[in-house]
C-alpha cells in the first residue's frame, strides 16, 4: 500500500499508490483535494460535530485509494466542466438513492452547486413541520416557500430568498402543494443542465425519477 506524502493514511484510511499527482506546481490538485473532502466528512468527527448531517456517511473501500478516485473522476463525460467550474461543483451521492450515505461510483455524479442545492433538505433546522412548510398563527395558516432558480430576486420573498407558494388550511395540502412546486423546479433544472451538458445522462434521469415525500 502506497502513503500520502508522509507516508501516513489519510483519515485513517485513505492512501495513494503514487499513480496519479497529488499536487502540480506546488498546488494541490483538485481532484485530491476532492477526494480528501470526502474522507474528511465521513471520518473526522470534528466536522461531523459541526455538519451533523454526515454522521453515518461512509466510502466505499475502493475509494479509500485515491488512484481508483482519480480513475473515476476523470472517466466522467462532464469531467472537463468539473474541472475548470472551480467551487460551483460538487459530487453529489443524494440523486440516484434518496438517503444514500455511501460515497461510491454507482451512487456519486457530478453536478452544478445549484443541482446539488435542490437536493438539501436542511431537516436540522426547520422543525417538526414537512419541508417546505412553516405555520402562521396570525393568518391561521400552513405557509409553503420554495427555492426557485428561474425566478429574479425581486420575486422573491424575504424569507431566505425563497419563493413563497401559497397559504394553506392543512399541513397536508401545504406540503402536497411543495412537493407538485419542487418537483417542477427539479425537473426543469434537470432538462437545463442536460441540455447545456453540466450533467450525464444518468443524472438527468436519476432527477427526473426523485420523488419528494413528506418525511424527507
């Protein structure tokens, strides 16, 4: 088994057998630095006290060699838009399994940051309410707000930017009225990020099949 750079694991696990560059000019590549974040989110605890949400998060033990990572990375058809889209991509493991919390080839794609975006539900800090849904005890009412992409800032609400979607009786109608909302807008990102090749083919689909449920 190869080493970093000092011979030790990454994160207790991570290694390269000295394939691939880890750094060019002084710099660390990207895709290292890519792959380092990975074994960061799923193995220092640290960072999993402050982004909780990775807790349970594992790679897959091909992974834990960063030259099998390399390989994958640069085989992917939008390789090339990953690269050179600096901080405004991501690796997402969320769109072809809902809940997934393996880092694999078969569950990873890479994606837009606003792709990946759409599949944040941030259940940590909204409360018992289903996503999307907030309650007004001066209206009496469900309230449903809903990031949208394709609308221009002065449409939308103050409210974290999102855009509101209505007033509701029932937290089942608020939430029935977010889930039909959503879905459009993931749909619609889906065709134009297709379209404008940011995303495979297999991550077009994977978007088209999500479905948004009440417990998410």
């Amino acid at each position: 088994m190869g080493g970093t750079p000092n011979g030790h694991l990454i994160y207790g696990v991570g290694f390269s057998n000295k394939k691939y560059p880890i750094t060019i000019d002084g710099k660390k590549t990207k895709e290292y630095e890519t792959w380092r974040g990975i074994l960061k989110r799923c193995h220092e605890q640290a960072y999993q006290e402050r982004e909780p949400t990775y807790v349970g998060c594992s790679v897959c033990e091909e992974w834990y060699g960063y030259d099998t990572f390399y390989e994958w990375i640069i085989s992917q058809d939008n390789y090339e838009k990953w690269k050179e889209g600096g901080r405004k991509w991501c690796i997402d493991k969320d769109i072809s399994i809902k809940g997934n919390k393996i880092y694999s080839p078969n569950t990873c794609f890479l994606v837009p940051k606003n792709v990946n975006n759409l599949f944040t539900n941030r259940c940590l800090h909204r409360g018992a309410l289903p996503i999307g849904v907030s309650y007004s005890e001066k209206l009496n009412k469900f309230l449903v707000y809903c990031m949208n992409p394709f609308q221009e800032k002065s449409e939308k609400s103050l409210r974290k930017h999102a855009t509101y979607v209505g007033a509701y009786n029932t937290v089942f109608d608020a939430f029935n009225a977010y889930k039909t909302y959503k879905k459009n807008i993931i749909d619609r990102v889906a065709k134009a990020e297709f379209d404008n090749g940011n995303i495979t083919k297999e991550c077009y689909l994977a978007m088209l099949k999500y479905e948004i449920n009440i417990n998410d």
